[in-house]
C-alpha cells in the first residue's frame, strides 16, 4: 500500500441547522483500497462523502488530494480531480442508451462524438471488470443493477480514481451485490480506490480493505478488514448506554392492552417492506419501543396502526374492539395520537397558523352551528392549556408553521395530539433530527403519557432513547418482529446484532 | 428583508405591466394600427359613458363565477382548467330546464333554471374529481380535454333535437319563455347574474375562511399527506371542490344564456371559462382580487369589441392580449429573479 493516501479528509465539521452532521472527521482512503463507511442512518456518511464530492462545503476541515490542500468547491471540480461519486438515486435519462448517457456526461464533449470509438471504449471498460453493459442498450431496458453499473461506467470512462457509492446495494439483490464486490475488487486490483457507504456489517467485512465506523457524526473508529469482527463493529457502531433521558421506574404493573395487533401482514407497494406476521400489543401505562434500522416495516407499522394502510390478513384490536378495517379519522377519534418525523410534511399545513394546525386534528371539536363557523377562542384555550400541561413555552398562535424551527413543530404536534382524551401515543421517531432540548420535550411528554397510564409506542433508531424509555423493545428485521427484549436484561450491542441480523440469517 | 421582497414585488408588477403593454403596443402598431389611439377610444367608450361601463359589467358577470371555478379547486389544491367546459354543460342543463318548466312564475323558475346549469356544470366538475379522486387521471388533463367534448355535446342539441323550427337554419334553440329570463337592472342590461357572482364571491370567501369544512378543503391543499393522516377525508374533498368550481362555472353558463342570449347556440361564450382561469391566477384566488381583475379582463374583452368597430382590429387580437398576460404571469419566477437582481443592483 502506498505511503500517502490519495485523498485525506482532516477535522472535517458539518452543521445543518440543529445538528452537527460531521463532527472533526477524519478520512483517507489509498490508492488499491477499497473504504468501507459504515454506521446508522444519520450517522453523518451520506453528508461525508457529498462533503467529498462537493456537493456540501465543509464548515471547517481540510480535503487533501495526493497530500497536497485541495478545496473542492463543487462536484465539477471534485470530477476535475478525478473524484467520482455515484447517488443512490441515479442519474441516468432511461431514453438515450448506454453510450448516450455515458456520452452526456464526458466533461470535454467534442462538438462531435465518435460513436465508433466511444463504443470501443465502453465495450473496453466493460469487458476489463465484467460489467456486461453495450453501448447501444437503452437504459430503460436495464435492470437496476446494470444501471449501476453505468454509472460506474460513466465515472471510469471520465478517468476518476476515486470512485464513491453512497448505499450501493440498498437498491440491489443479494447476488446482484456479489457481482458488484467482484467488480469493486477488480477495480482496487487495477489500483482505483474505492469508498462505499453501508449499514450492513457483513458487506462491510467481505468487501473492504479498511472499515470506518460513524457515530453521530464522529468516527468511532477506524480497522483494517483483517482486525475487525462483527462484535467490535456492532460496538462500534451503536457504543454504549448513554445517560438516562429521564429518570423513571421500571417494571411497575401495566393495565388492560391497549392494542393489540395479530399476525398483521400487508402487501408490499413499491419499495416498501411488507409486515409479516407483525404480532404486538400496547398495555395501558406502558411504553413500547421499535428498534429497527429504518426501512425494515416501522413506517408500514405505523401506518397500520393509524389506518391508513389495511392489514391483508390479521387482526386490529384497539382498547377490545376490533378496528382492523377503521379508517384513520375513526381510529383518531377513538383516541389515537400519532407523532411522526418531519412535521412540515407529515403532520402539519406548512401555511397554517399554529392555531389553525392545533383546529385540524378535529375541527368538528371546534366548530360552531354545525360547521358555518370555528370556535377559535376553544382552540386558543386548548392549546394554551396543552403548551402549560406539557411544561412547554406557547408558541405564537399566528406564526405560520413553516416558519417555525424543526423543534418548535415538533412542539405544536406534541400539544395537539395530547391536548385531547388519547389512549395511545404513536410516535414514529419522533425525536430525528431535533435538537437535544426538543427531543428531550417529546422524551418527556413521552413519559408523561405513560404515567397518566396510556399506551406508548415508540418507533426509533436511536437505542439510547429506546432503552432509556421504554417497558419493553421488539426488534423489527425485514418487515418482521425478530426479537423482544427488556431493556434491563440486555445490551445495546445485543439489540444492534438483532437490528442488522446477526445470528438471524 | 421584507423592504426588500416589497421591491422586488413591485418591480416584478412593474415589469409585467411593461412587458403585456409594450408587446401588445408593438403588436399593434405592426399591423399599422395605433396603440395609442386604440387606448384612448377604450377608455372613451367602456369606461367614460355609462353604456360601456354597464357593458364591462356584463361581462364581468360570468368572469366572477368562472374565476371561482377555478378558485375553489386550487384551494384544495387541484388546477381546474375546465371551465369553458363546464360553463357550456350549465348552459345545457338550463336550458333543458327552461324549455320544459311548465308555466310557474318567475321567482321559481329562475332559481330553477340557475339550479339546474349548476348542476350540469358541476356534473361536468365531478367527473375529472373522481378520476382524480381515484388517481387514475390528473384533473389538469382531463378538465382541458373535456373542454372539447361539451361545445360538441351542445351542438348536437342545438343542431339536432332542439332546434328552432321557426329560424331553422340557425343551429339554436328557440327563445326562453320570460319566466325563465334573468330580469335585468332598471333600463340597463345589467342582469342579476351580476350579483349572483358577487353573492357566490362572499359565499366563497366565508366557506374558505370561516367554516370548518373550508379549513379542511385548505388543509388538502397545503398538505394532503398530513391531512391523510389526520383523518380529513382527502379525496371526498378532491371530488367536492371540484364539482363545486364546476357548478360555478355551469352557473355562469345558464346566467349567460338566460340574461344575454335568450336562447341557446354555440356563440355563448368569447372563452370566459379561459378568461376566468386567468383572472383567478392574476387575483391568487383572492375574492377581492377576482373582482378587480375580473373588472380588467372584462375591460380587455369589451375593449377588443369596441376595437373591432373603431379601429377594424380584429377581435382575435384581445385573445392575443389575454395570452401575453398569462404567459408574462406563468413566467413569474424568472421574472422574479430578474426583478431580484434589478432590486439589488439598485440598493448597491
């Protein structure tokens, strides 16, 4: 391995506004290696390697190119350097072929391209490392797999040496994900190097040369292949418990179920996960956790819960009725709460005033003469008693939401849905991308619910928060539940292996 | 900050006015009229004599209730560009009514008649509603297409089974008893279809901002998938603002027959569904904005008759105006960076 990387990352620092997406990051990667960045979803990979690309500026950290400074201002310039990064999403115009999209994205186009020439050096490229793609193909006919590996293409026929993929197998089948790691290692054979972004321990072990681990932002440690292990990424990736959010007592007695979910399965739509054979119950006074990395059913979860997707098989029983084909007005008004991720889009009109936002959850609460008119000074008093229960500072009635911070939102949410007769909270991590003091707000709130003996069921990726809230977290893995757990009797390196499906095939 | 997005407003309106009066001043003066002169008749006779401006208050009529055609669907988020369709269907549908009402007295039979135009507009609103509704058809597309579909259907009528026996080579229907005719202020021709439009305006604006079911209908504009999950039913909204905005525009289709034309046939509208489109986009489905710009529209309409006669400018001309507006209004966002850019080289 050479002595000097060919591209170095130093104190690398990214803030969005409320959180500090790369905290003093450390990178390199040589040339002939292949640099595995593994770590949860916000973890701070994707902001990494955009970081890299120039996509994102650094807010402060060097980037050095064969060990000299190289600020690079944008993707332009990061391709200039021979700097490639390849999307999640891809992009790519399925009408022209393959050697058309290849053509579209040479930076030095001629005002005429050989198609004879341009041919010779796709088929060149693709025989070299079995990429089994022909110029002539429209992309529209390829497998998604193949597009990949146009896009790959399209960086080697531009002369990168860097070549980055951000969650390259997300969008692949498992063999498809072989033929991949066969062509990254022809690659680093050929003396490319290669950086991929992962969740998944094993890819990471299998394919790289050198694996980084990101916690919350910051390199929790950095292995060679060779010394790595399942166990020490599994540490690595989810450390150890942190303080407690709030103090509480644990294994006090829980009430009647609240609800109870049997054997639900629904049907996959796109490339959302189907539940199978999803069996839970909420008792009164209780919180539930979800584990789970995201995208494994807890949105479908969720969702089933509120109504809004319908079980193909299985049964709904909510506070002893049975409410499996309930639509979500009636399962709200049966006392439902629901508090997602990203209010702007999932829970509030961003051009509503607070008040108008509070109104909606059940505007017939708050109309007058059947309708013809709203009750606003009812709603003005509710939400002012919700902020007051809820120990929250009011919000302004007439700001409009989109004006409001990540937090704030998150607050108004809160008083909504809790400022009514509820049974049950959903909260569908409710706490991403909030600061410490907000999400410590929903924490409480949180809690507050379960000693006033509702149900609670939290669905996060945080596990410090999941084990410091919850009665008990159910592990959920492709759409199924793999495991159930006491927080009190197990580790979060326990959880983290069940998360990422160690031991579990 | 807000000093700024002012400037830059005005700049932008500034810059609108420039353009739409500049390009149409060239238009003209190209085809060797005189702008100026066009102006001035325009203003001499719509709005300087009591005539004109009853004139221009005629037309405004249809233009506030196809204008709320639009309007009330944009509210819940959907483009209805339907309405020189649905506006046909209303006139359709009272007139059928107004043929075959047995002899009641008028007060019954006008409401009747309007009843029955808004019912054929606003069948004309609920089907791309439900096609929407149900996602299988974008309502921007199946709106305009069904524009094509209503004149045809009326022709049919009009040419086949309710045609006039005694002017029989006129496709047209015979004239509406007067029961049915909407009564018409003192001596002047403007008609009560005039203060149905503003009745509706008010009506709207208080079915918007004060009624829980106009908070819910905004709710499925600003944010269907929040109003999914919170239990507003989404697509009974989709299809109810959208045969609302449909009846609209079938009432001004029947006022229109039955306060101007008497009768039936496919001359019934210069596009006011179009226009009212358009004036809803100018006025941002403000009501108050839709009564003002209704007013200039209906000036640019009248302006383009009076036009035709003083200065032999062919009518299409006006249409040409009309587009020009839309188009310098579709370009507000570029128009917008450059009137950003001009506001900031002027602060520097």
């Amino acid at each position: 391995m050479d002595k000097s990387p060919v591209l170095r990352a130093e104190g690398i620092t990214k803030r969005f506004p409320g959180v500090v997406a790369n905290n003093r990051v450390n990178f390199d990667v040589h040339a002939g290696e292949i640099h595995a960045l593994l770590g949860e979803n916000g973890a701070g990979k994707s902001t990494l390697v955009k970081i890299l690309y120039g996509f994102y500026q650094p807010d402060s950290g060097t980037i050095s190119l064969d060990g000299r400074p190289t600020p690079i201002r944008s993707p332009r310039e990061a391709r200039g350097h021979g700097i490639g990064l390849v999307f999640q999403g891809f992009t790519l115009i399925p009408a022209l072929t393959v050697a058309e999209n290849v053509a579209l994205f040479l930076s030095k186009l001629d005002w005429y391209i050989s198609p004879k020439k341009l041919a010779a050096q796709i088929q060149e490229a693709s025989r070299r490392y079995g990429l089994e793609l022909e110029p002539k193909t429209p992309v529209w006919q390829l497998s998604v797999g193949q597009q990949q590996r146009v896009e790959l293409l399209k960086l080697l026929l531009t002369r990168a040496r860097v070549l980055i993929f951000d969650e390259p197998s997300k969008v692949l089948a498992p063999h498809e994900v072989d033929t991949l790691f066969g062509i990254f290692r022809d690659l680093r054979n050929d003396g490319y190097s290669l950086v991929f972004i992962t969740h998944k321990l094993r890819e990471a072990l299998t394919c790289a040369d050198r694996i980084t681990v990101l916690r919350q932002g910051q390199v929790a440690g950095s292995l060679n292949a060779q010394d790595a292990s399942e166990e020490k990424l599994v540490e690595l990736m989810f450390g150890e418990p942190l303080k407690e959010v709030a103090t509480r007592e644990r294994g006090s007695k829980f009430g009647k179920p609240i609800l109870e979910l049997v054997d639900i399965c629904t049907r996959a739509v796109g490339t959302t996960p189907a539940l199978r054979q999803v069996s839970l119950t909420v008792h009164e006074g209780e919180i539930v956790g979800v584990a789970g990395v995201s995208g494994n059913g807890q949105r479908e979860l969720g969702d089933v819960i509120l109504g809004l997707i319908k079980p193909t098989t299985g049964k709904k029983i909510f506070l002893s009725q049975e409410a499996t084909a309930w639509p979500p007005a009636r399962m709200i008004g049966q006392g439902v709460a629901f508090v997602p991720e990203d209010p702007l889009a999932m829970a509030v009109v961003p051009w509503f005033s607070v008040l108008e936002n509070v109104a909606l959850l059940s505007p017939k609460r708050f109309s007058l003469y059947g309708g013809l008119g709203m009750a606003w000074d009812k709603a003005r008093a509710v939400a002012r008693a919700g902020f007051e229960r809820l120990g929250l500072n009011p919000l302004p009635e007439r700001a409009r939401a989109a004006s409001l911070s990540g937090g704030n939102l998150q607050r108004l949410v809160l008083v909504r849905e809790l400022s009514r007769d509820y049974k049950l909270v959903v909260g569908l991590y409710p706490t991403r991308g909030l600061d410490v003091r907000s999400a410590n707000a929903v924490r409480q709130a949180f809690l507050q619910a379960r000693a006033a003996g509702k149900g609670v069921l939290l669905i996060s990726e945080d596990l410090s928060e999941l084990f410091a809230l919850s009665d008990r977290i159910v592990v959920m893995l492709r759409g199924q539940i793999v495991g159930e757990v006491r927080p009190d009797q197990t580790s979060l390196t326990e959880v983290g292996r069940m998360m990422v499906g160690v031991g579990h095939g | 900050m807000d000093k700024n997005r002012l400037a830059a407003g005005s700049f932008r309106l500034l810059l609108h006015v420039v353009l739409i009066v500049g390009v149409f001043a060239l238009f003209l003066w190209a085809n060797g009229k005189d702008p100026i002169q066009a102006v001035r008749d325009t203003v001499r006779i719509n709005l300087l004599q009591w005539r004109g401006l009853w004139g221009v208050m005629v037309r405004m009529a249809p233009l506030l209730l196809t204008a709320l055609a639009a309007a009330f669907p944009f509210r819940a988020g959907l483009i209805n560009v339907g309405g020189e369709g649905q506006f046909f269907l209303g006139a359709l549908l009272g007139t059928w009514a107004a043929l075959n009402v047995p002899g009641l007295p008028q007060w019954i039979t006008v409401p009747i008649v309007l009843l029955a135009g808004a019912v054929g507009g606003g069948l004309w609103g609920w089907i791309p509603g439900l096609l929407r509704a149900r996602g299988w058809v974008n309502e921007t597309i199946s709106t305009l297409l069904l524009n094509y579909l209503a004149p045809l259907i009326v022709g049919y009528f009009v040419f086949g089974p309710w045609r006039a026996p005694e002017l029989a080579i006129y496709p047209q229907t015979p004239e509406f008893p007067d029961v049915a005719r909407l009564p018409a202020l003192g001596t002047t021709r403007l008609h009560v279809g005039f203060f149905i439009g503003l009745l509706f305006l008010f009506a709207y604006w208080f079915f918007i901002h004060k009624t829980r079911w106009g908070l819910e209908m905004r709710s499925v504009g600003g944010n269907p998938e929040a109003s999914r999950r919170l239990g507003v039913p989404v697509s009974r909204w989709v299809v109810l603002a959208m045969v609302l905005g449909g009846a609209m525009a079938g009432l001004a289709g029947i006022a229109e027959v039955a306060a101007v034309h008497y009768r039936l046939k496919l001359a019934i509208s210069p596009g006011y569904g179009f226009m009212g489109f358009l004036v809803n986009w100018l006025a941002g489905s403000n009501p108050v904005g839709i009564v003002l710009m209704s007013f200039v529209v209906a000036l640019i309409a009248s302006g383009g008759f009076t036009l035709q006669i003083t200065q032999r400018i062919p009518y299409a001309a006006v249409n040409v105006l009309l587009a020009l507006i839309l188009f310098v209004v579709l370009a507000k966002p570029a128009s917008g960076i450059l009137a950003k850019s001009l506001a900031r080289r002027w602060k520097a």
